[in-house]
C-alpha cells in the first residue's frame, strides 16, 4: 500500500495591519486511481479527531477551509480501496496546503463475490457517487448488484433497472415502454453491430455477467450520443484489471425443473453441436436429390449442464511511471429448458384457424473470451485495447399437436419445427485518453466489429393422423414441409474523437467546453432460401421420429415428394451500407454555485444504401439520406449537498432499419414480414424531470417524470394482401410516452460494527403509450392498405407497470469470510404482444410476477459457493387475444424453476 504523498504548492499571503483578522487555512488537493490516474470521485477525506471532512467532486479535487494552524493527521478512503493516512500534514493560517493522493485497490474481498482485484467501478457506491456528482443524468447497475439479484447476462440486467421490460422468450429489452428500433447499444462507449436480420440492437443475452463491470443506461440525450435515439442508449463497460496477479476458476450448474422431468426423453433435433459451434452450408445440387445432410429423427439427450469459467489478471510496472494491467477471461456455458402449453390461432368470431397443444425442447450454449490491456503511460496519458469473442447458439425442437385449418381437416395434425442458429461476435476496441496540459483533455475510440449470424437447414415437417393407421404426411402449401436456411454477415467500424477545455481557473473550472467527431460505417449482408417438399405419397404411414425412413434419396427417386424453391437455387439477398458521420459541441457551466447546465447541438448527416434481390422485386435499390440537427439541454440544480433535481430537454430521430425499407418476405417459421421502401425516419422530442436524493453513500430515492412526443412512429402492421404479411409503415401522424419512475435503495439496520447489513431495493415505473393509427396516411405513403381494428393503441412490448424488489442480508465473519442473501421480485402488468387486424382482437401477455432467492458466499480467501434457485413462483405466461367476443387464450406455458449451484476457487 502507497502511504507516500505530494506536496505541489505552498502560498504564504502576508497580512499587513496589525488589527487585521489572519484567515485560516486551506487543505485542497485531488485523489486518483494509482493504476489508472482517472480521478476518484466520492472519496472520503477527513482530519482524524475533527469534524472537518469532505469528499471529492466529480474531477477527484477537494477542499477543506477553515483549518486553524497546526499538525494533522490526514485520511482518506474510498471503497474498494486502500485507506490511507498521512502524518505530519502542517497548515499554517492564511496558506493552502495542497496535497495529490494516489489509492491502491484494497487486496480484499468487498461485499460481492464477483472479481477479487477490479477497479471497483463496478460498486453499488461508486457507482451512486458517480451519479451523485454527474452533471448528466446516469443510471447504471454494476458487478456487484448483478451479483447480487443474481442475473446472468446484460438483457436480465438492464431489466431490473427502473423503466426497463425484457422481452419473454425473446433478446428485445423495451425502455420506457419503447423497444429495440428506438434503443443503441453499445460497448465501452463504442457501437456494436446487430446479430439478427430481424432486429437493429445486439442480444444482450449474449453478454455473460463475467465480463461486465457495469451497465449504463442513459435516458436523457446529450451531445455525444448517436442522435437515433428515442428510449435510451445502453452501454456496457468490460472489466479490468490492477494488482498483484490473480487467478479463479469456477463451476457451476443450472437445472431446469421443466427439463429434468423429460429426463429419460428430453429430444432434440441432431443439428448442431453440444459445443455451440457448426458450418453453414447449402447442400448441392438441391433441387435435384435429397442432399441434407441434417437428420429430421430426433434424439435423446441428457439436460444436466455444465459450466466453467476461468479469469485473470496481472499489474506490471513500466519504467519509473508506467503501468501495464492485463485481464483475462474466458467460459462456457450451457443450458436446457423444456416447457408445454397452448399454441393458438382463431378469428374475430373465436372460429380455430390453429389450435394445438406446443411442447418445446430447448438447448443453448454461450462461449465468451475477454482480453483488456491497459497501459498507463504516465499520469497524463493511458491506452487501452480490448477484445471479444461470443459465440452463442440456440436449438429448439418445437411440436404443435391438435388442428390446422385446410391442413388437417378431419383429423389431428402434427407440426414439428426443429431450428439451430449460432451467432459469432468479434470485437476489437482501441482506446486513449491524453491530459495534455491542465486545461484540455482529448480521448479517442475506434473499433472493428463482425458479427456473422446463421441458421443453417431449419427443419419443418407436417404430419396428419389417420384414427386406427397412424400418422401420414401432408401438405395444403409446399412450405408445409421445408428446410429453411439463412445467413447475416455485418461489418462495422466506427471512431470517436472528442477534445475538452476547461474554462475558468483550471483546478477550479467555471465550466467545460467540449467538441467532437464520431463515425460509423456499417456493411451487411444477408442471403435466405428455402426448399419447399411437394409431398406425393400422402397415404404411406410414417413414424414422426423416423422422418429420414421418408425423407431421402431413394424417397426423391420414387416420387414420394418433389422438391422447389421460389427463386431455384439462388438465394434471395439483400445488402445495406451505411455511413453516418457527426460531429457535435456542448458547453456545462456552473451558472451559479448550485446550478450547472449541459447546452449542446449534434449534426449529423446520414447516407443509408439498400439493394435488393427477392420473390418480390429480382433486383432493385433505394437510398435515404437525411442531415438533423439536435439540440439538447440539461440542468442540474443542488438544491443540498445531497440533493439534486435534474432538467433534459432534446430532440432526436429514429431509422429505418436495413431490412425495413427492403422489399424482402422474411420467414422466421411463424409469420412473413417483408420490408417497405417508403417508410421513413421519425422525429424524436424528449422532455424529462428527475429529482434525486442521496441519504448516505450508498442510499439514494429519486422520482423522475418523463414524456415523449413521437412525430410519425414507425410501427410493425398485418398489410391487407394474400399472405396477410407483416410490414413496416408510419403508422400516424403522433405517438407519446408518459410516465413517472420511482428509484430507492435503503440500508434499512446496521450491526456488528457495521460487519452485518439489511438492506432494501425498489424500483417501480408507471407510463402511459398512446399513438393514433392513421389508415389513409399508410394508404396515401405507401403501396399497402391495413384494416387495424381499433384505431388507437398503445405501443407493442410497453408494460404500463414494472416493478422490481430486493432485500439483501450480508454479513461479514472475519476478513476472508463473507455472505449475502438476496430475495429478488420482478413484475410486469399486461402489454400488447400484436395489433389486432380484420375485427381480430389485439394479442395481450398478461403480467407476471418473479421470485429469485440468491446466496453469494466466501467461506475463506480462496474458496467461494453460490447457490441460486430462480422461478420459485414459477407462473404461467399467458398470452390472450381479446376478441369482442370474448377473450381466448392463445398462447400458454411455464418455464419451470433453475437450480443453480456453482463454485469458485482463486489461486
């Protein structure tokens, strides 16, 4: 531990006079991070045996007035690191004592039992000091709450802060009620590209809670955001490292209650591997012979998964001011779930269209690799390179069991839908920041990202029972029987550059003015094709787990079924480029002692390229090109020391996606959207109030109003045509969001000298969506009609209430043992899953609420066990449409409790 100190200046002011009062003296300095120089903000500082003391600001400076002549003792903390103390500190009246402090990370364990030797950004008190100070508005959630509540990746983490839905059974996370096309994502202030044709933003499910030190969710605009902005931008910050070197490996597994009761007969489709990893490859010759090399028979395994993880890290000095930190780290994880229930279609009258019982086996897998590098050159000047690797993959062997209209009229049908698809993620991020004297600092990013996302041979077949024989196959269209590949690849580079000036004196700065410029340009492409089976032989029996006794080369030969596609064997594609290049200026100043403003405007100008082979159109393109300016303003008044009340006003836009302005029919085996040339960006008008208040360094409540005005929203609509597709269209002329959100964490009693803690969370969002759906707007823009049947809504995916609540019992025995106890509830009230159309009523998932119990522990230095059990309630998800009629359940099923129980042992 580092007890030294610096002494940077000492001023003598001479009195003249001898009647004149000799003023007192000043202790002022600043404290930093001793591997990262970045500047400490919340850090205690006190003169031991007074009641002089203060924290420092925002810029890690801090100043103690009205010390009389004399010899102290100096202390300073933080959490998460070293205390120090510094003897001898002399002050004499009418001087200033200016002192620099540099913290070491402390070698011990904190509260959480994530990461033994990170930068502690990750603290649920730094990251409320951080708020506390910020002239912006910020919301994060850090490793050692998601510790705690026990969530596993960044879409379960996002989903317990105020305001913020997850999609069920899907990656979309929804804020304030707005889902992924008015969301950015982001990864250590840098873009990341899509995995999926069919969305804008990356699942977040694919990013493990190993490698995350906290995630950032801001709600309010500011300048140095992309300006396609309208729910908020999510940005998730990779761990790090300082220290002596460090070394864990852990282990864990996670059983599904669901799964474990199919144990003897869990089934799953032979695509794919266990280990997530496989090729996409079309097969030859398709249309001529049977060529799939995937098997349709499916086979048993066993659902009892494993993961592992392994992470470290190493500080090494570099000449007399240098540091390099290294950190590492790399897991596998995998998982089963088994869930059945009701799978339905009816009509606006509740006639059967689809009524079928859905069983569903499910196997997902997640490979992630993590390297940070950062090396401080000295106190002013730091790189950093970071690099990700996540494969994920997903296999699901979907059985709807009951009846189809104009399939299986007369008898009972079974559908079976077996599916694999694997995403593939590299990203590699360069980073600096350069104190170049002590007014202007500059910092930079650039990245190059892939992604590449395939869903190789998707199966489904289509069987018909015949009472007393057995199950026959049939067809009323050739896609009843299919095999179904597809393939994105996306291409992304992007830079930020951004420079800051202090104004005013430069150790005590009047404001900050600050100018940037951020580019991106992103290339996709994507391919689909489909091969139809034209059955023939609808009366031979078959054995639904032996389809290959069908389906094969000797089959094709003799006839039984023919196989087509819409386009022979060349794939339908489509490509899109876009570049968008900004540059922006904002000016935060201190208008007074308590009130701070954020003024800024952003240019961007935004050049979007689509090009188009399909059924639909066999070649085509189309550009948009757009240039917005965007004003922004945020206030922070102090109205105490520990209370702020906050003001952002802005004005933002949001894009059409690639595949939305792309004429392109896309079949993700449930219903066809295809892409609408003429639909076009919205504009964006945020208003929000917030006012917060910090009781003690690790407590806060805060209340926040908010309201969106939407001009021409973008919203997904059945289009009167013969498939009933879905499409793209500005669905009016206005939407709007209102809402309030309530924030409070409370330690609720502290004992044995403060050893043992019961603590409190809760938050709780309540909002409003309204949008007016214009029919002859959509007819007069586009070449669709729509028949919505109400003419009023609120928005798909908005819950207008969220809940989430914790409480948490941790105790501590000594200085290597630990223990925390969390109860974690969550709940969502009803929100419209699908507009209704043609006098079909809208499709509702009604709420649900969540229990989690989690117990992290640290049973000595070296050795940690968790235990989780998630579900407890295990409710049943229920999905309604309400007819006029009546409401009819379409859609039901349980997910089944998980067990997980895992441990950890650092070297």
């Amino acid at each position: 531990m580092n007890r030294m100190f610096l002494p940077l200046i000492s001023f003598l002011l001479v009195v003249f006079g001898a009647n004149a009062q000799v003023p007192k003296g000043i202790i002022k300095g600043s404290v930093k991070d001793a591997a990262t120089s970045e500047a400490i903000a919340g850090a205690s500082v006190s003169i031991v045996g007074t009641t002089h003391g203060t924290i420092s600001d925002r810029n890690g400076t801090f100043s103690l007035t009205g010390i009389a002549s004399g010899q102290y003792v100096l202390q300073v903390s933080y959490v998460g690191y070293a205390t120090i103390r510094v003897d001898d500190v002399m002050v004499k009246d009418g001087t200033e004592t200016v002192l620099e402090f540099t913290l070491e990370e402390a070698g011990e364990m904190m509260d959480e039992v994530v990461v033994t030797t990170t930068r502690r950004r990750g603290s649920d008190i730094a990251l409320l000091a951080e708020q506390k100070k910020a002239s912006l508005v910020i919301q994060r959630i850090g490793a050692q709450e998601l510790s705690r509540v026990g969530v596993s990746d960044a879409a379960a983490a996002v989903a317990k802060m105020s305001g913020i839905s997850k999609e069920e059974g899907g990656t979309q996370v929804y804020i304030r009620g707005l889902g992924d096309r008015y969301i950015a994502t982001s990864f250590n202030g840098l873009p990341l590209p899509s995995n999926d044709p069919e969305l804008k933003n990356i699942a977040l499910d694919l990013f493990s809670t190993d490698i995350i030190e906290f995630v950032a969710v801001d709600k309010l605009y500011n300048s140095k955001m992309s300006g396609d902005f309208g729910g908020g931008n999510i940005d998730i910050y990779s761990k790090n490292y300082s220290g002596n070197g460090m070394f864990e490996i852990s282990v864990s597994s996670t059983l599904n209650s669901n799964a474990m009761s199919r144990a003897d007969n869990f089934l799953l489709l032979p695509g794919g591997s266990r280990w997530g990893f496989d090729e996409y490859v079309i097969p030859q010759n398709p249309l001529n012979g049977f060529n799939f090399k995937n098997s349709a028979n499916p086979v048993s395994r066993s659902p009892y998964p494993a993961d592992v993880r392994l992470m470290g890290g190493k500080s090494l000095n570099v000449g007399k001011e240098g540091r390099l930190n290294l950190f590492a780290t790399a897991s596998f994880a995998n998982g089963f779930e088994y869930r059945e229930g009701i799978n339905r279609d009816v009509s606006a009258q509740g006639a059967r269209i689809r009524w079928a019982d859905q069983e569903r086996f499910g196997y997902k897998t997640n490979t992630t690799g993590l390297f940070n590098a950062g090396y401080l050159i000295n106190s002013n000047h730091k790189l950093s390179y970071n690099f990700l690797f996540v494969n994920s993959s997903s296999q699901w062997n979907d059985n709807y069991d009951g009846y189809f209209r104009d399939v299986t009229e007369g008898g009972t049908g079974l559908r079976r839908l077996g599916s694999y698809a694997q995403n593939k993620l590299f990203v590699n991020q360069l980073l600096g920041t350069h104190l170049l004297n002590d007014r202007i600092t500059v910092d930079w990013g650039i990245s190059a990202n892939t992604v590449g996302y395939a869903m190789p041979d998707r199966v489904q077949n289509t069987l018909r029972l015949i009472d007393g024989e057995g199950y026959v196959n049939t067809n009323n269209a050739d896609t009843d029987n299919n095999r179904f590949n597809q393939r994105l690849d996306e291409n992304e580079y992007a830079v930020n550059l951004n420079g800051s000036y202090k104004l005013g004196q430069a150790d005590a700065p009047k404001g900050i003015l600050r100018v940037g410029y951020q580019g991106r340009i992103k290339k996709r492409d994507f391919e689909s094709i489909q091969f139809n089976f034209n059955i023939n032989d609808r009366t031979s029996i078959v054995d639904p787990n032996n389809l290959d006794a069908f389906y094969n080369q000797e089959g094709f030969e003799s006839g039984r079924f023919d196989i087509v596609s819409f386009f022979g064997e060349s794939p339908q594609t489509y490509g899109g480029n876009q570049q968008i290049h900004a540059g922006y200026v904002s000016l935060e100043y201190d208008l007074n002692e308590r009130l701070t403003s954020v003024i800024g405007v952003r240019y961007e100008h935004i050049k979007q390229y689509v090009e188009w082979v399909t059924q639909l159109d066999p070649g085509n393109n189309n550009t948009l090109t757009r240039s917005p300016l965007l004003p922004n303003l945020n206030l922070k008044y102090e109205l105490t020391e520990n209370q702020n009340l906050r003001l952002g006003a802005s004005k933002t836009y949001t894009l059409p996606q690639f595949k939305e302005r792309a004429p392109f029919v896309y079949d993700d085996g449930t219903v066809p959207r295809q892409g609408n040339p003429y639909v076009y960006p919205s504009d964006n008008y945020n208003l929000d109030l917030k006012w917060e208040f910090f009781p003690s360094s690790s407590e806060v409540v805060s209340l926040a109003a908010f309201g969106k005005y939407i001009q021409n929203p973008i919203n997904e609509i059945n289009v009167a045509a013969t498939a009933n597709d879905i499409s793209y269209v500005n669905i009016g002329d206005v939407g709007t969001v209102v809402g309030v959100e309530l924030e409070l964490k409370k330690d609720i009693i502290r004992w044995n000298r403060d050893r043992s803690l019961f603590s409190a969370g809760l938050n709780v969002a309540y909002m409003n969506t309204d949008q007016k759906i214009d029919v002859e707007k959509v007819r007069a823009e586009t070449a669709f009609d729509i028949r919505p049947t109400h003419t009023r809504s609120s928005f798909t995916g908005a819950s207008d209430l969220l809940v989430n609540a914790d409480l948490t019992y941790s105790t501590r025995w000594n200085n290597e043992g630990s223990v925390a106890a969390t109860v974690a509830y969550s709940r969502f009230s009803d929100k419209i899953y699908a507009l209704g159309n043609e006098q079909k009523g809208n499709l509702v998932d009604r709420g649900v609420g969540t229990l989690d119990f989690i117990v992290r522990s640290k049973i000595s230095r070296r050795i940690g066990v968790d235990v989780l059990v998630r579900n407890i309630l295990d409710p049943a998800y229920r999905r309604v449409q309400e007819n006029a009629s009546g409401h009819v359940p379409v859609f039901t099923y349980k997910k089944g409790r998980f067990f997980t129980l895992g441990l950890n042992y650092e070297f």
